[in-house]
C-alpha cells in the first residue's frame, strides 16, 4: 500500500531537488570571467560548425546560460566571432614580439620566432584553424584584421632584417612578408601530420632554412 503524502518538512530520506537541467542559466559570474566563458563556448561551436553554422542558441547552451544573457555581452553572432578572432590575434602577435625582441642575435631570433609560432598551433589547434581557416575570413571586418596582425608581424621582422642587412625598407617588408609567410604555411602544414613529425624538429628545420637565406644578406661596408 502507497503511504499518504505526509505534510510538514521532508525527511533526510525524502530525495533532493534535482540538479539544475542542461542549459538553465548558470551562476553569476564577475563580467570578465562570464565574457571568457562565452568566448570559449562560442570557439568549440565555431571550429566544429563553421560561423555560418553556428547558432548562437548552440553556443548559450554550449556555456550553459540563457540567450538574455550570450546577447548581454555579444549583441550578435558576428561581433561574438570578431571578439574572439581579436582576443587570439592579440595573444598571437604578443608572442611573436615578444619572441623576436627575446635576444638581440639574429640567428636566434629567427629560431625563437618560428618555435614560438608552431607552439602556439600545437597548444591551441582550435585557435589556430578559427583565426586561419574560417569560412568569415573574406569578410572586410575580418581580412582587416587578419592583415593588421601579419603587417605588423613581417613589419617587426623587417626592422630588425634593415638594421642587420642595410637592405632599402621596401626589401626588407618584403623578406620580413616572406619569413612571416614561411612560418605560417609550414606551420598549418605541420599541423595536418597529426604528430608524426616532432614539434622542435619541424620548426629548426624551417627555421634553418630560413636563417641560411636571410644570413646571406650582406651588410654594407
């Protein structure tokens, strides 16, 4: 026989109240903390769907908040997958400085630069393949800003190849384009070899190759 249902506070054997469902609003965040929660929800559904395939209703639920809450600090998808591009942009760009300005032998510059480049894909694939290779990146707002990021890394690497070389500066832009370009297509292909080529191994060697390029400028007497 089924008990009635007894009035009065429950039991510690009566069960608790259910967890909260998938997708009900989390806890509140400070701004800044809840912002890198949906920046990183928002690359998970854009790597694996593409900008034009991803939902913004995916990506609420992807950081568990409501859609009130993604529009309160990203009032469309768009400026969400701009945030997101700038935010990898600018950590990409302070490594490559920082690497580049890391000692003032140019043998080594080159080398740390190109590690510093390939670590940065083997530590954040998605990152990567988000700022490169997403279907946005004929976008004006995008190749803007994709463009600002590779001047001013080949225009880093072309001050130091004038002050070395005493090359005319528009030379110099246009080796410091190339070893910027060399760092990133070899470093995209190295990617796809899924591990079968060691990290440090593949980035001396492109390294290398282009130190014995560069270190064949003379400088004026």
């Amino acid at each position: 026989m089924v008990p009635e249902a007894r009035a009065g506070r429950p039991t510690a054997a009566e069960p608790q109240a259910p967890s909260r469902p998938a997708g009900q609003r989390s806890a509140r965040l400070p701004r800044d903390e809840r912002r890198a929660q949906l920046l990183a929800a928002a690359q998970e559904v854009f790597v694996a769907n593409g900008y034009h395939g991803a939902a913004m209703d995916e990506i609420a639920e992807t950081a568990h908040v409501s859609k009130p809450v993604l529009y309160q600090h990203f009032p469309s998808k768009r400026e969400l997958y701009l945030a997101l591009l700038e935010s990898h942009l600018a950590s990409l760009t302070e490594l490559m400085l920082g690497a580049l300005n890391s000692t003032t032998d140019n043998d080594e510059r080159v080398q740390a630069v190109m590690r510093a480049y390939f670590h940065f894909i083997a530590n954040d694939d998605q990152a990567h393949r988000l700022v490169f290779e997403s279907d946005l990146i004929n976008d004006t707002d995008v190749s803007s800003r994709l463009e600002t990021f590779n001047r001013t890394f080949a225009d880093a690497i072309a001050r130091v190849i004038a002050e070395d070389t005493k090359l005319p500066h528009l030379e110099a832009q246009l080796l410091g384009r190339g070893l910027a370009g060399m760092a990133q297509v070899s470093a995209r292909y190295w990617l796809e070899t899924d591990g079968n080529l060691d990290l440090d191994v593949a980035s001396d060697l492109i390294y290398r190759l282009a130190w014995r390029g560069i270190s064949r400028f003379p400088k004026e007497s």
